[in-house]
C-alpha cells in the first residue's frame, strides 16, 4: 500500500512539473528504464501471452495487429511484439535499437544518458476494451525481462507530456524521467 501511494505521488508530481502551460502537452518526455536494477514485476490481473510478430505475418495483415502504412514503410530494422488473450490481440509493441540518425534527433542531455546497447521501445497500444487493467507496465515489464537475456542494459521511450495514462504507465514499471 505504502509503495502504491509513493508512485501515485511520483506520477502527480510528474504530472504537475510537465502539464504547467498548454504548450506543454505537446512536448515528449524522454523516459529510461535501467535493466541493471532488479526490480519487482509489474502484474496486470489478465494474463497475456506475448510473442513476437514477424514482418511476414504483419504485412499480410496489418489492420490484424494495428500496423499503419508508416510502420511498413521505415527503414530503421524493428522488432513487433504483440501480447494476446487467446486469439484476440489486446497490446502490441515495436522494439528496435536507435540508429545514429535517430539519435541525432534526442536532445543532447537524453543522447549522453543514452547507453550504447539501450532499445527504444515506439507505438505501444492497448485496445480500449483492456485499458486500465495495468497491462501496459506489465507488458514494459516483460519486455525488460526479455531484454536482459539479450545483453540489453536500458530501455527508453518517449511519451507526449499531456499522455497522462502513459505516463502513469512507465511510472509503474520503473522509468525515470532522462536529463533535458
């Protein structure tokens, strides 16, 4: 209960220092997630099966696991996780290691916090009907956890200052805000 109030506080105070003007909202927030660190995993109350989509699969049908035209299109090599109930899709996520262009576009402080071996994880959903039900930190979680066994030492993200629920999303999993 005690470490439940003590991140409800962390995500308003969060909340707080990013939402002071209207303009705010459109700003990122750049986030990271040290795989160092032991931590305890975050549990949704559904349990969902993830695995990775090949691009094969996804390309014969994108609509199937929310894959846009702009998706198929990039050039940078990414990774599609998607976690299911059954067959139904409920969450899906695209995975890759930042590529020199891309890290040319972070701001200088979140570059240096950077490390060499981080991913950055992009386009994290939840469909509606499943919202709410803490799946997005579990799955950031599972993804930590699948991570480590790759050597990988950080995940990072970025999240739109206004995204509240995302916000309070990688606040469960553990991510900090990285230096502006």
């Amino acid at each position: 209960m005690r470490r439940l109030r003590e991140l409800r506080w962390r995500v308003i105070a969060l909340w707080r220092r990013l939402t002071t003007s209207a303009a705010s909202r459109q700003q990122w927030v750049w986030l990271g997630l040290d795989l160092t660190l032991e931590r305890t995993p975050v549990n949704g109350p559904i349990g969902l099966d993830w695995r990775e989509i090949l691009r094969a699969e996804y390309a014969v049908n994108p609509r199937r696991y929310g894959v846009t035209a702009a998706d198929l299109a990039t050039p940078t090599p990414r990774r599609y996780f998607a976690g299911f109930i059954g067959d139904q899709l409920v969450a899906g996520m695209w995975v890759f290691a930042p590529p020199e262009h891309v890290l040319e576009r972070f701001p200088p402080l979140v570059r240096e916090a950077v490390a060499p071996s981080a991913l950055m994880v992009d386009g994290c959903f939840t469909l509606p009907a499943f919202r709410g039900q803490s799946i997005y930190p579990a799955a950031l979680g599972w993804l930590g956890a699948q991570a480590r066994t790759w050597g990988v030492c950080q995940l990072v993200l970025q999240v739109r200052a206004g995204n509240r629920a995302s916000l309070r999303g990688v606040a469960k999993a553990g991510f900090e805000m990285l230096p502006r």
